[in-house]
C-alpha cells in the first residue's frame, strides 16, 4: 500500500513500478524489480489523465509492449469490491495478469470508514493473492489539522479509513509532504522484511521519474563524517533533521549502521562505557573498501 496526500507522486511511483514489471526498467527508488509478465492497472481515479502520462513516457519503440501486456481499466469498476470480494480475483484472472494496481481505493470500496468494508475488502485482497497475483493499492490518509508539523514522521493511524485496510497489508509505504512540493519524503509505516527509507524523494513529473536523494543516505553521510565517524544518535539527527531524534529514530539508524557492518561497508567500535545509552558510546566509521565473501 502507497499512501499519502494528493499531489506527492503516488501514481508518478506506481507508473515506475509497473514500466519494471514489464520490463522496460531494471530498477525504481534505487531497489530492483522483478519482470513480471501481464499488469492490470485499476485507473478508477482521473484514468485520462493517467492514460496520457503512460504514453508520454514509454519510447515509441516501447509501446507495443503496453499494448500487449498491459490492460489499462478506465473508471470505475462493475461494483464496488467490498460488494463483490471475488470481483478483484475475477478481473486478474480473465486478463491474464500477474500483478494489479488500483488507483486508487477510495473508487474501488464503498464507505472506507467502515470495518465491514474494510474486512469484506481485505477478503478480496487475499482472494488475488492467493493466486500468486501482486497487488499494489493507492491510498490516501486522514486530513491533517492546520497544526501538523510537515516533518512529523508518519503512523499508521494517518492512513484514512478502517485499521482492516492496513492490517491486511503487507507493506506499508507513506509518501509526506504537500501538492507540488520539489521533494518529498518516503517512510515504511509497516514492513515485509528490511525497513526501507526514510528517503527524501526527487520526482521529474515530466519525464516520469523518480530517484532517492543520496545527500541523507547513510553510507553518503558516514563517508562524509571521515575518520571521526557518527554515533546512531548523531545519524538520526542528519536524517531527521531534528536535534533531538526519539528513540525509535536513533534504533532505526542503529540498524542500518549495523546493517553496513554486516555488508562490509562500515566498521563500529563501542567506546568505554558501553553502548546502553541509546547508542552513544558506539561509532561507526565507513571501510574504505567494501569486503566481499569468498566461498
């Protein structure tokens, strides 16, 4: 699941996401694709407009590839999915297709505020995975008061609609920021496995693109602090921006610190007192080559 605001580049990403299912890109926001082999994009939301943004960034060469293996479904569907649970299933398995994105869910569910919706929905949900089917949903989340800091990171309870909509999912992504804004930034509210981002996000809505702002990666940011290193607190400030990083953000930078150790990209070493206070007696330095296993 995909949410955030209108305006941030949620359909600009999944429009990525399905040129690599395709095969027609090898990578998006700096992660691998698999190809995969027939998309079917549910475009119940503003379909003109995305129709014309998927020609205008396919090569002429390429586009006979959309015509085979996509199928672009314009408007609404016969019924709503919370109604017709076996609907989504149906719809993947009579085009053929491996994976499926619907643009988005507040055209595809009845009243998202409800559990029985959201219960009935997630029934469809798991109907088309269990036929090894991709499913890639658009969201939005619940208006913000006129006091809500932009910077805050995102929670799950943000994400509008009934909790079964993102209890069902299995990973959450959260795009921040307002309409029209150069960058945004990424969050991982739920995870599958490793925890992706936090990234600042740079889109090129004309040519359709969309890349990782490396200035915050924190491989970028140990190589810059050299020989004196960075604590995980110390990361969290770069990339939160915030001078007094909580708990959760100082974890997070712990374990992609660890996670560099472990991939040969960085070094720690705990200073005398241990590392209990929320990191601050470990620091990491970045290796000046990257150590490979040999089997």
């Amino acid at each position: 699941m995909l949410v955030g605001p209108p305006g941030v580049g949620k359909s600009t990403i999944a429009q990525q996401i399905v040129l690599a299912r395709l095969g027609l890109l090898a990578q998006v926001l700096d992660m691998p694709v698999r190809e995969g082999e027939k998309v079917l994009y549910i475009a119940a939301d503003r379909p003109s407009q995305l129709a014309r943004a998927f020609t205008r960034v396919v090569h002429q060469a390429d586009r006979e590839i959309l015509r085979r293996r996509l199928v672009f479904w314009s408007g609404p569907l016969p019924a709503s999915l919370n109604a017709e649970p076996h609907l989504l299933a149906e719809l993947a398995a009579e085009h053929g297709a491996d994976t499926v994105v619907i643009d988005s869910l507040k055209d595809v569910v009845g009243k998202l505020t409800d559990d029985e919706a959201g219960l009935a929905y997630n029934n469809a949900r798991q109907q088309l995975l269990r036929d090894n089917v991709e499913l890639l949903e658009l969201h939005h989340q619940r208006k913000q008061g006129a006091d809500a800091s932009r910077t805050q990171r995102p929670v799950l309870d943000q994400v509008y609609g009934s909790a079964w909509f993102t209890a069902g999912a299995g990973s959450v992504l959260f795009i921040s920021g307002a309409a029209g804004d150069p960058v945004v930034h990424l969050h991982h509210l739920k995870t599958v496995d490793e925890e992706v981002g936090p990234s600042p996000i740079i889109h090129d809505h004309p040519r359709g693109t969309s890349r990782v702002d490396t200035s915050l990666d924190p491989l970028t940011l140990l190589r810059q602090a050299g020989t004196r290193g960075l604590t995980a607190r110390a990361l969290a400030k770069q990339i939160t921006g915030e001078d007094k990083p909580g708990s959760a953000d100082i974890a997070r930078a712990r374990r992609r610190l660890e996670g560099l150790t472990k991939s040969g990209h960085a070094s720690q070493e705990t200073g005398a007192g241990g590392g209990a206070g929320g990191g601050q007696a470990t620091r990491w330095t970045a290796t000046t080559r990257h150590i490979t296993a040999v089997s």
